[in-house]
C-alpha cells in the first residue's frame, strides 16, 4: 500500500467530526484568526481587524459600518427578493456592491452562507474579518464564531433561550447531519419561525419551522442589533 492510500484509508476510517477538521491541520491564519471547512477546504475567519486572503490574515483598517435598525428591514427585503432564484441569478438585477452572487461563491460550494453574507454586504451591515474585502464567511461555523465574538449569539443551551425572541433580518444556524445550514429570520409568529434560506433545494426559498424553541434543528440565533451594537471601552481607573 502506497503512503498515499494508506493516508486515504486513514481519514476514512476517522470519526465524521475529525475528518471534517483534516483540512485545517496546520493552517494558522497568521495567529489571527480561526481556520474552519466545509467540503474539504479550509477557510480563515480572522480576528477584528483583519481580512482574510487565501489562508491568512492580513490587517486592515476599514471602519464599522453604521447601525440602525433600517439595516436589518433592508437585509429582509433584499432577501425576499431573490425567493425562488436559483445561484446564477441571485443578485443579477442588482446594481452596484456586492454584484451577483455567484461571482463570489466557490464552484459547487453549499452557498447558504455566501447568500447570508452578500444580503448583510448588501444591505450596508457587512461581516468582518472574511474574503473578498472581509464581508464574505463562507461557513456557518465561522458566522456563529462572528456572533459569539460580540456576545450576540444566543444558542439552544443557553438560559436566554426560553425568553429570547428572534427579530426580522437576525441570522439563525440549523443544525444538519452534516456541515450545517445558515438563514436568515423572515419574522416570528407565535410559535412558527419563518425564515428566508439560500441554497434549500438549490434556491432561495420561504421555509417555517413550528414550535421552534423545541425544533431539533434550530440551533440558535445571532443578533444583529447586539452584534452591532456600540461597545463600551472600560475607563482606565487614574491613581
């Protein structure tokens, strides 16, 4: 057996969750960042500060964007208006920043993550710390790390979870048995969770979830409006 096969049979036989962390060994993302994968490729999702290009993170020094709650109404609509697109034609119609989508996506990548991505860039409340300028996080893990870098991810096995009430244009995680799935909150009514979802079935489609507090699959939410939300600077105490 060649050392070639003999590394195949190896990741082969590795449990699901080390085989999907191979494609990481040994990437750094220049110590600034965290290396995540999807489909056998790495990805970094850098730390504040920086962008990601190729497997490494370079410094910037781009400015915040500025919140209100309009950015997350915008989100929504430009959302709904790519429903029933298939990849190729998502964002097409549209002018200016970012273009169509699918000249940012990876051939054959699981786009449901771009899609989120290029509604917040489109929308004036862009990710950080990605490619193509930082907006861009091609992986639902790396979206969850963004939210629970700014204390704005609220998970199932949370306390908050019981009261915690998702709002039009937040981000929601769901749970598959493989590399996860990303969306974006429609609304809540009641107990039904509609949601707005790139890449369900090879488009963007409407999808509702009952009772989704107790939904095996809703793995939780990231709040916009905490995630953008001024950061208060502790005051240096004088002595």
């Amino acid at each position: 057996m060649t050392s070639r096969a003999a590394l195949v049979l190896v990741l082969v036989m590795l449990p699901s969750t080390a085989r999907a962390q191979a494609p990481c060994v040994g990437v750094t993302c220049s110590l600034h960042g965290l290396c995540t994968s999807e489909q056998g490729e790495a990805f970094c999702a850098c730390d504040e500060g920086f962008d990601a290009v190729g497997l490494e993170c370079v410094r910037t020094r781009r400015r915040a964007p500025a919140w209100s709650p309009s950015s997350a109404v915008r989100a929504v609509e430009i959302a709904l208006g790519e429903v029933d697109h298939a990849l190729a034609s998502v964002g097409r119609a549209r002018r200016g920043e970012p273009g169509a989508l699918a000249s940012h996506v990876r051939e054959g990548a699981l786009w449901c993550s771009d899609f989120v991505s290029w509604v917040y860039r489109a929308a004036g409340v862009p990710f950080t710390g990605g490619s193509r300028g930082g907006w861009l996080l091609p992986t639902n893990t790396s979206i969850r790390r963004w939210f629970d870098r700014r204390s704005a991810y609220v998970s199932r096995a949370d306390h908050e979870w019981r009261t915690f009430v998702p709002q039009p244009g937040d981000y929601v995680r769901i749970s598959t048995p493989t590399w996860g799935h990303s969306a974006i909150v429609q609304r809540v009514d009641g107990e039904t969770l509609h949601t707005i979802e790139g890449n369900a079935g090879g488009r963007v489609r409407l999808v509702h979830y009952a009772r989704w507090r107790a939904h095996a699959r809703i793995d939780g939410f990231g709040s916009l409006a905490r995630a953008h939300a001024p950061r208060v600077v502790p005051a240096m105490v004088q002595r």
